[in-house]
C-alpha cells in the first residue's frame, strides 16, 4: 500500500521538477518515477558511496542523493536526475515527506500487529500498558470487539469489503485471520447500548451482503473498557458465534450478553450434559417424542405456557394440546403446565442439541 502512494508522490514531484525522482531502501530495492535504469544498474555502488560519505547529499552518475540514516545505518536514500544545486532543498523536502509516509505507515502496522496480538493473547499483561503508550493507543476508552466469520468464495476480498467500512483513523482496526475469520475492534462512545452495537453489527453484514453473495455469521463481545480487555472481549465474540450455531442456527448476529442459559451450557462438561439428561429423562425417553411433539412444545414455551394461545397459533382445539402435553408428562414425568417442569424441559432441550452438535471449543 506505502508502495501505491509512494509512485504516486514520485511522479507528481518528477512532472513539477522535470526530472527523474525516486527512493532507494536500505537494502537496495529502487522505487522511481521514470526507470531510465541507471540507478538500479549501479545501486550497490550508490549505497557504499552514500553510507561512506558523511554529508547527507551526494553527487554521483549525474543524480543527487540524499541519505537518511537510522541508528547508524542508511534507512533510505531519495534522489532526483540532476545534480544541479537548486535542486538541494526539494530533495530534502522530499525526504522529510517520505520519511513521514514511511512513519505512518510504519506505526499503523506496528498498531495493527499490537492488536492482532493482544486477539491472540500473545501479549504478556504487564507489557501492554507500556506498548499502547508507545504506539500513542488510548488506554482506557470503551472498544466494541467483533468476531465476523463467512464463507470462503474466490474472487471477493471480504476483508477489504469491510476494510472499507472503516476510516483509516488510527483508532478502529480490522485484522484478518485465520480460518475465515476477520476481528473489528472499533472504539465506541461511552454507555453505548447493546440495540445501538447490534445496529452498528448489521451494517456491517449488510455492506457485506450487498457487495458479495456469501454466508457471514457475527459475534458481539461485551465493552472492553480498556485495551487489556479486547483479547477478553474477542473471546466472547467468537463464543457468541459458537453458541449462535448451536441454538440459534438461524440467526446471523449474536451478542455474548443477549445469550443467557445458552451461555453457561456451551461452558459445561459433556460428561456432566450427558449426567444430567440420564438422571432427568427415563432412557431413551427424550428421543422418543415426534417431531410434532416437539413443534408443540416449542410453541408452548414460545407463548409463556399458555394454553389458550398455543392452541390457536397452532390451529388445534385445546383439548388436543392438552392431550399432547399429557401425552409428553407420561413420556417423561415432567408436566410442561408446571414452571418448575417446564424449566427443567427447556434446559434439557438445550443441552440435547448442545451434545449433538459437538461444538468446537473456544
């Protein structure tokens, strides 16, 4: 990207001052505005003549070069085609500006790699105080963490897709992953509420679903208040991903604290899921209920218990949804009609789907 900017810079100031212009870095690569060839063909001999000389300019092959050094070594080298004196201060001025481009750049991928770290939770924690205060990263300002996952499809760059979304401001990063997995880290006002974060979400699964046809799921984490908690944060995200698909396939965006007891299952054992099924349920007794059994459980726990309500969303007569509910109290010894029972079904429920969906572990 510095690249791209940079030959634009070259041949803008080539036009103004007539004359070839370019850089050469440290170690040797040539960017230039017009490749006459003289310059890479004597580039070694350039670098020890420059590296050599203790004054900044140097007058060679008919150029002017103007070395910038970094702890003793030569960082890079800007020169013009021509070894004309007046042209002393626009190489110099050149210079200061590369230097700038090349620091900007340099810092916003120093920020970007402290981030995809601190995601990684590669970062020891007494250490990322003192480098956010060296990457100038504002330390305790509320940052939204999410987790995008989506479908690999040849051609369309999601993550430039989204890249787009987001201004190049210093502050909110969009770090690629592995395994289809791209994180935003965005910072947010203060007492930013759960419907304006899932607002912000579906923007950005819109933009991508208007750009590209492709199947993308998005985990919210909680506020981390401070930059040490973003690796927190993005933890959560990618649970609220995982649980997403095993309870709630359907929706696109979940949101770690909408989860609720989906939440502390996926966190359980398996072995204490499948201790807890047997002791509750006779053997084999959960399996055993139809799939229109189980249609009218759900839409009896969907209208709060209420009879009178779920036998007419479903278009039976309520002493057929009676039966039914009798039917599943004999099947398994929990009477829905009984909060305490109706609980302990709809939990049961959960962790059913959770064993059988074998979640990978965050």
């Amino acid at each position: 990207m510095i690249n791209k900017y940079l030959n634009n810079i070259l041949a803008q100031t080539g036009k103004i001052l007539g004359c070839e212009v370019g850089v050469i870095e440290g170690g040797g690569a040539v960017v230039s505005s017009a490749k006459t060839g003289i310059v890479e063909q004597n580039v070694a001999d350039i670098l020890d003549a420059c590296a050599e000389n203790s004054a900044k300019i140097t007058k060679m092959l008919g150029y002017t070069f103007y070395t910038v050094t970094s702890r003793g070594r030569v960082d890079y080298i800007t020169f013009v085609g021509s070894e004309d004196s007046s042209m002393d201060v626009h190489l110099e001025m050149l210079s200061s500006y590369v230097g700038g481009m090349r620091q900007m750049h340099n810092d916003k991928y120093d920020r970007s790699n402290f981030i995809k770290n601190m995601l990684a939770d590669s970062i020891l924690p007494g250490d990322i105080f003192l480098k956010s205060k060296e990457l100038h990263l504002a330390y305790d300002v509320d940052r939204a963490v999410f987790a995008l996952q989506y479908d690999e499809i040849r051609g369309i760059d999601i993550y430039d897709i989204i890249r787009g979304i987001f201004p190049d401001n210093g502050k909110d990063f969009v770090i690629d992953l592995d395994n289809n997995m791209i994180a935003i880290v965005k910072e947010v006002k203060i007492g930013i509420s759960a419907q304006e974060l899932e607002t912000l979400a579906r923007q950005i699964t819109d933009t991508v679903a208007s750009e590209a046809v492709v199947n993308i799921h998005l985990g919210i984490g909680t506020i981390a208040s401070n930059i040490k908690d973003i690796a927190k944060s993005y933890k959560e995200a990618r649970i609220a991903l995982e649980v997403g698909k095993v309870f709630d396939g359907e929706k696109f965006i979940m949101n770690y604290e909408n989860l609720g007891i989906a939440r502390l299952i996926y966190q359980l054992p398996t072995t204490l899921c499948e201790l807890f099924l047997s002791e509750v349920f006779k053997k084999d007794s959960i399996d055993s209920l139809d799939s229109e059994t189980l249609h009218t459980i759900q839409k009896f726990f969907e209208n709060n218990l209420n009879v009178s309500e779920t036998s007419r969303q479903l278009y039976v007569h309520r002493n057929t949804l009676v039966y039914r509910l009798d039917k599943v109290r004999k099947m398994t010894g929990l009477d829905l009609r009984i909060f305490d029972h109706a609980i302990v079904f709809k939990v049961a429920l959960m962790v059913k789907k959770y064993l059988t969906s074998k979640p990978m572990r965050i």
